[in-house]
C-alpha cells in the first residue's frame, strides 16, 4: 500500500491523501485550500493523478476545506462512489452548492473560468454513497470503517484495511464536551496514522468557562449599547452558539437582545441538525425529548434575504449578529464588519480557528486598519476570541485521543496544521517515542 500526500502539508486547509493497493486508488478528502489569494490559486493546479482512475473518494466531513473541490474532480472525469456518513453528505451537498455561487461570481468578476459550476455539484451529488458509523464496507481491496470524530455532525476518522496493512486518517478532531455531539470515539489499533494538529501547541480554556464567556461579551455589548459580531461557520459553530444562547435566554442569564443569524447557508444546516439528532449527545437528546427546540428562543430572527440582511443595520442596539463565513473571508460578516468594526463600542467575538491572511486572523493579530472589498477600515471595535468553542481539540486532546488506541502507532504523520504548531507537537510525540514526522507536498511512502 502506497499513500501520497497531497493536501494540509504543513498548512491547514486542502486536505487530499491518496491510497494506492492492487492497482486501485481511493482518495481520502478532496479539500479547498483557503486562506490569502495566492494561496487559494492552488486550487486550480493540476491534479497529480487522473481524476478517472480513482475508484472511491472517502468524504471524513462537510468543511470546505475537506470537500471542496469534489466538483472539479467530478468535472474532470472521476465517476466513482463518494463516501461518507449520511449526514455529512447531506451538509457537503448544501455547503458545496454555496460554494459553487461563490465560485462562479468571484470568477465573473475576476474575469477567469470557474473552478467548478452547479451543475458540477448536482454530478457530484449522484455519485454520494452513505453509511453509517461503524458500518465496514469494501472497495476493491481496501475495508473501510468510519468513527465518529466529534468535530461537527457526521464527521468522522477513517480506518483502511488492505492485506496486512492499516491505516487510519484523524480528518479533524473534536473537542469535548460540546454542546450538541457525543465525544470523539477512540483510536482504533493502527499501525500508521495520519494526524491533525490544527492546535498541537496550544491549550483551550476549559469547556466550563465558554459559556461564560459568551455571556460576558453579550453584557459588555449591552452596557456599551454595541453590536457583538459573531463571525460562525455555518456548520457546527453556529450551531453549537444557538445552542447556547438558548440556554442563557431560557435561563434568563442575558437581558431580552435581539439575535440575528444572518447567513442563508447556515440557516439551511440547522435546518438539516434534527433529521440526525440520534448522533446529538445524551443532554441535548434529553431536552429535545422535553420539547425544548433548542435552535429557537425568543429574540431570535433568521434572516435569509439580502434586504433582511441590510435592515440589521437599522435595528437599535445594542444586537448581537452571527454571519457568516467563519474566517471572515467572505459572506455577510463583511458587510457588518464594514459598518461596525469602526466603533469602540462594538465588540468581534472570535469562536474558530483564523486561517493565516483571513481577515478574522488580522483582527486577531490586532491589525489597526484593514482592507474589506477595496475599503480601508479602521478598527477601533474590541476583539476577543474563546479557544473553548474551537471545534478542533487541542494539544492534550490530541495526544489524549493517540494514546486512547489499544495499539502504538509504528508511524505518525502530523498533517492540518502551520509547521511551526505541527513541529511542537511531533517534538512532544517523537519524545514519548512515538515516530512523528511532518509530511512533504507530493511525499509518497510506502506502507
């Protein structure tokens, strides 16, 4: 067995692996990369292999950066089965048909072809296969297993089997507890494992401390009469601050505000959350089955039109507004930011990972001005970010999860996160004795 890599070499966004046993080829997701422009570029390279030869392409979650450029693959010839749990498939259909919007109007305006189109997403769609957790199914020579990963709805690690052979990719991990998902399942025995390491030098604040938190902004924001802009991935972020929300409306631990989620794409996947509620955790289960809905609660608008959208801006504050996108690279979040980041009163509450060049990243390195659509903007709003809502475990979660495997891993590759945080965390494995190394773009290692 052969695997290349090809994606979140010592970056975090674009994930791609190929598997290669017997003359047959699996891919293990088929991200975007994302991040400042010269890097998204990347996406239109060539792909080092031909599209038509892959048998299976192995889906571990519904992020952009994990499915993202499926289409173009299917645009280029692959017609084999696309694989992941129901759920994420569902999420990925919403997530990419949004990105192939983006796509087409970003190259309008660029001028350049797209790299994918609609009807590329719809192809694609025809080709998803879903199964369950746990459920081994067969691809030519490789079994193939998915566990629960915990990191959104529907994510998963992947165990491969061929011959005498296994190897088990992490995709990304989550971080319990959290409010809506069961804990991430353990490792299974493996002898090779492809590892995230998104935070592998950091720490979170305890679990306990991010509902906190997130009250302590909101009151800030009320005593200022500010806005606390909330820039969420549609999926899972947004989901996991609703439900919190609801909490502290129903608890009464907030004064009445009102609270928009303004973003259509994410207004869509909540939409989706209860048809799976069966993977939501024991609690969340135990309030649903009290009739709680626990993505609605008073002052709450969902705001899906353009023209509801820019009414926010008419609304007295102080408010409380989460958009998208998570990074602050595209999506309504812009328009807000434009209008808001200039006032002291205002308040950016950061609840994910910031990709290097985003915008959220500038905000969180205390940039003073930046650019947003060719404006310079001052930036005089507070910014404040919670690690504790990071869907990506930290450092002692990742090695927490390593060492939860009956087995020792004879080899660990440390993909998904900047070198400098990925070298921090191979030092720490490599000194427990674990075999940690740090794949090149391109490396291909026989297994």
């Amino acid at each position: 067995m052969n695997i290349t890599f090809l994606g979140a070499c010592r970056m975090v966004t674009g994930s791609m692996y190929l598997l290669e046993h017997d003359h047959v080829k699996v891919l293990v997701d088929c991200g975007m990369i994302q991040g400042e422009q010269f890097t998204e570029d990347k996406n239109y390279d060539e792909f080092s292999f031909q599209p038509s030869e892959i048998t299976a392409v192995l889906i571990t979650h519904a992020h952009i950066d994990h499915c993202g450029r499926v289409p173009r693959l299917v645009r280029e010839g692959f017609a084999g089965k696309i694989i992941s749990t129901h759920a994420t498939l569902d999420l990925a259909y919403l997530m990419l048909e949004d990105s192939a919007h983006v796509i087409q109007m970003d190259a309008e305006q660029a001028g350049y072809p797209p790299l994918y189109e609609a009807t590329d997403v719809e192809r694609a769609a025809e080709l998803f296969h879903g199964v369950e957790y746990h459920q081994a199914i067969q691809v030519g020579p490789f079994t193939i297993e998915l566990f629960d990963a915990g990191h959104i709805l529907g994510s998963a690690f992947i165990r491969l089997t061929a011959g005498d052979k296994t190897i088990v990719f992490s995709g990304d991990l989550g971080n319990p507890p959290v409010p809506l998902l069961k804990p991430t399942e353990a490792l299974p025995p493996t002898e090779y494992l492809v590892m995230e390491s998104t935070y592998g030098n950091k720490i979170h604040e305890p679990a306990k401390e991010r509902k906190l938190l997130l009250q302590s902004a909101i009151y800030e924001t009320i005593t200022l009469h500010g806005t606390l802009l909330i820039p969420a991935f549609a999926l899972e972020r947004t989901q996991e601050i609703l439900y919190e929300l609801n909490d502290l409306v129903e608890h009464k631990d907030i004064p009445p505000v009102p609270i928009f989620i303004d973003s259509p794409l994410a207004i869509k996947a909540t939409r989706i959350y209860p048809k799976y509620n069966r993977w939501f955790n024991q609690a969340t289960r135990y309030l649903i089955a009290k009739g709680d809905d626990v993505f609605k609660f008073n002052g709450l608008k969902f705001t899906s039109t353009v023209q509801e959208s820019r009414a926010i801006l008419n609304v007295k504050a102080p408010k409380v507004i989460l958009a998208g996108s998570g990074m602050m690279q595209g999506g309504r979040i812009r328009y807000h930011a434009k209008n808001y980041l200039s006032d002291f009163r205002n308040q950016v509450l950061i609840v994910g990972y910031q990709v290097k060049g985003s915008l959220g990243r500038q905000l969180l390195e205390k940039a003073k001005h930046v650019v947003i659509d060719g404006d310079q903007v001052e930036v005089q709003a507070r910014v404040r970010a919670i690690g504790a809502y990071s869907a990506h475990a930290d450092q002692a979660k990742l090695l927490a999860w390593l060492k939860s495997s009956a087995g020792h891993p004879q080899q660990v590759w440390l993909t998904h996160g900047e070198e400098n945080t990925a070298q921090v965390l191979a030092g720490i494995l490599q000194t427990a004795g674990f075999k940690a190394e740090l794949p090149e773009y391109g490396q291909t290692h026989e297994l």
